[in-house]
C-alpha cells in the first residue's frame, strides 16, 4: 500500500516539475511582459488559465510561480535538516550539561511562534530569497535534531561504537564514521517531510508581504495579487495557484510519509505474555 502511495505521489511531482520546467522553456513567453489589452481574461482555448491583472498568461506564470517555491523551499528544508542533524548529534556525543543546555534551547526554540519569528528574520533583508530559506531553516530544525540526537544516543550503546570508544576514536571519528552515516535515512525523510511546510511558510510570507518580492513570481506573490481580482470576478486567478499549491503539498506529504513507512517499518511490538 505504501508502495502505491509512494508511486501516484511521486507521478502527480514529476508531472507537476516537468510544468515547471518545460513551459517557461517551451512556451517562448516571458512570464514578466505586461499586456493589459488582455487583462483578466477567463481561460479560454488561448489562455488556459485566463490573465492576471496585467495581461500575463496565468499558465506560464504559474510554472514560474511553482517552480520559485519548489526551489526555496527545497533550499530550506536542506538548511533546516543540516541544522537539526548538525546540533543534535553534536549535542548527543557531548552529553552532560552541554546537552542539556542545547536541549534548552531547542525548547525555547520551538516554544517561539515560527511564523511570527520568521516574519522577523524576513522583515530586515525583505525582497531577498536568501533571508527567506534562512527564515525557515533557522525555525524548523528542531524536531530534526530531537530526532537525531535520540537515535544518536541510541548508536553510542551499540557494540561496533562501544569498540570505537575503547580503540580510541575522537569524536570527530565518531560523528563522521558513525553517527552521520546511520542517520542519513532520516534526514532524508527529513527534508522530504519539511517540503509541504516549507512551501506553505513561503507561501504564507510572500502573502503577507515579507517574502518574496512582487514582480517575482511565486505561489505566495501570485495570490496575494490574485485578491484584488478576486473582487472583479477573476476567480481564475485563486483557483489555479492555490489548486497547485495543495495539490504540490499534498503530493510531497504523501510521498515523504510512503518513505519513511517503507525506508523506517515500524518496530514489533512486544507481545505481554
């Protein structure tokens, strides 16, 4: 069943990249040009999303749109899961009051509003795509690195790492070697997982005007512009960018979840006698 899953949601993402890519490419339309003597028009044979506000093809704005949010939010979910497998095998091999004190942290950390924390990360390099991955990288890394440090702590009690120990390996050795390698898996399920997350918090940003800038396009732009036509009857110009973005979300949850149950089964539980 797993398997299923993992295959329709990974056909609906190489269909959706594939948008992304070849119709920017092939379509010969720079998604920038304006021409207003085709403003809002409904989709139709020749457009088949309609117009935006300002004459651009939504069916080529879209990709690009798509293609902008894929790209961040891919950015972020890397910077997010380095993080997290950074400080929480770090904080695992060095124990005692260093790891309770990174512990601390990642608590304060995550206690913080995420999204209100990343409107202030944003709001002092706004426009700027760099601080927006950094605004999500450096507010989600902490269910990584809680995840990493228990299946670190669980690696040190192994017998080839106790051996390690008493042969004399550093923990530089040991982080390299040992731990980073055993949970490689989950931090690709990691960053698999923080996608749709990642997407919706650009999104959410470029909306309220802290992300992105407006002349580039990306989901969250598209339908922040997409109120005032909304208004005008330009229903056209919300359905499509927020139908792609769930339906992108949601291929992406399905996928990362069909992963992880088939990389990381569930353990048998034991049976009480």
């Amino acid at each position: 069943m797993a398997e299923r899953r993992l295959y329709l949601a990974l056909s609906v993402l190489i269909a959706v990249v594939l948008y992304t890519v070849l119709v920017p490419w092939l379509g010969g339309v720079d998604d920038r040009l304006t021409d207003f003597a085709v403003a809002r028009r409904a989709p139709s044979g020749q457009w088949w999303f309609g117009t935006d506000a300002a004459g651009r093809s939504l069916f080529v704005r879209i990709a690009a749109a798509l293609r902008t949010s894929l790209v961040v939010a891919a950015c972020a979910a890397a910077v997010s899961t380095a993080l997290g497998v950074f400080i929480g095998a770090v904080s695992a091999l060095a124990g005692g009051w260093v790891d309770r004190a990174v512990m601390r942290f990642a608590d304060t950390a995550n206690a913080l509003p995420h999204l209100l924390l990343g409107i202030v990360i944003v709001a002092l390099f706004r426009g700027n795509a760099v601080a927006v991955v950094l605004s999500i990288g450096l507010t989600h890394w902490v269910q990584v690195a809680r995840i990493v440090r228990a299946e670190s702590l669980s690696l040190r009690e192994r017998e080839y790492v106790s051996a390690a120990i008493l042969a004399g390996a550093g923990r530089g050795h040991l982080l390299t070697r040992h731990l980073l390698p055993a949970v490689a898996p989950q931090a690709l399920i990691a960053v698999v997982l923080l996608l749709p997350h990642a997407i919706w918090h650009e999104s959410t940003l470029s909306f309220l005007g802290f992300g992105l800038p407006p002349h580039e396009p990306s989901l969250g732009t598209l339908l922040e512009q997409a109120r005032t036509s909304l208004l005008l009857g330009g229903w056209w110009t919300l359905v499509f960018p927020a139908g792609f973005l769930v339906l992108t979300t949601v291929a992406v949850a399905v996928a990362g979840s069909s992963l992880r149950a088939l990389v990381l089964p569930p353990k048998p539980s034991r049976m009480l006698r």
